[in-house]
C-alpha cells in the first residue's frame, strides 16, 4: 500500500512538472510570436531598413525554432518567414540589388567578403543561418 501512494505520488508530480514545462513553452512562444509580429509591422513602416530586416529574420528564426520545437504543433520554416518578410516590404520602392560600393575595401579582403555577405542577407538573398554558417567560414579564414 506505501509503495503505491509512493508511485502515485511521483506519478502525479512528473505530470505536474509536464504541464510546468508546457505552461512555460506556451508562454515564450507567445513572447516570440508577440516580438515577431512587432518587427514585421515596424519592417512595414520602414521596409528598406536592412537593419531592420534583419532583426525580423531573427526574431522569426527563434519563433519557428520554439514552435517547431513543440511535439505535436505545427511546423514552420524559414519559407514562411522570407514570405512574412517579403509581404511586410511589399510596398517598399526599388533598391539597387547591386552590393554597396567602398573604393577603399578590396573585394578579395575578408572585409570586403564580409561587406558582400551582408549586403546579401539584407536583401534577403540568403537565410540568416546560411549567412551565420558563411561568415564564420570567412572569420575563421581570416
């Protein structure tokens, strides 16, 4: 009879402390999601803002790294997010796609790499975790 209201007992709190857990998860995905949607409407507001765009990008990769975390939700990719991005810019004027011009950095440099990369990422032409993956390539190179 002790071994049973023992193991009920524990039973009881490994299922208090997985709803805890659920109750939290719940909770950042919707300060995610809240802080996602805040940087897509300040994007609208300011869409050739490529400071901006990035942060969104960002904040949309943690948001969808929470949700597709989440065993039994939906699944969300980067797609998704470039296509939020791409909506929120979607009355922004058209920019030269042409990477910015400094006569004073050499291409070849790392610097100059680097410049490019970034340029690249601000129109949305690679996903942040490509630009994580080649600027750490470029860093380490240098």
């Amino acid at each position: 009879m002790f071994f049973s209201v023992l193991t009920v007992g524990a039973i009881i709190v490994v299922i208090a402390a997985a709803i805890a857990a659920l109750v939290y998860q719940t909770k950042e995905i919707g300060k995610a999601r809240k802080l996602y949607k805040q940087c897509l409407s300040t994007l609208a507001r300011d869409p050739t803002n490529p400071q901006m765009r990035s942060v969104t990008l960002t904040a949309g990769q943690i948001y969808v790294g929470l949700v597709n975390e989440r065993k039994g939700g939906s699944r969300m990719n980067e797609w998704q997010i470039m296509r939020d991005i791409e909506a929120a810019c979607a009355h922004a004027p058209m920019v030269s796609t042409a990477p910015p011009t400094d006569s004073t950095l050499d291409p070849e440099s790392t610097e100059g790499r680097l410049a490019r990369l970034n340029h690249l990422l601000s129109q949305g032409l690679i996903t942040g975790q490509e630009y994580i993956v080649k600027r750490e390539q470029l860093v380490g190179k240098g």
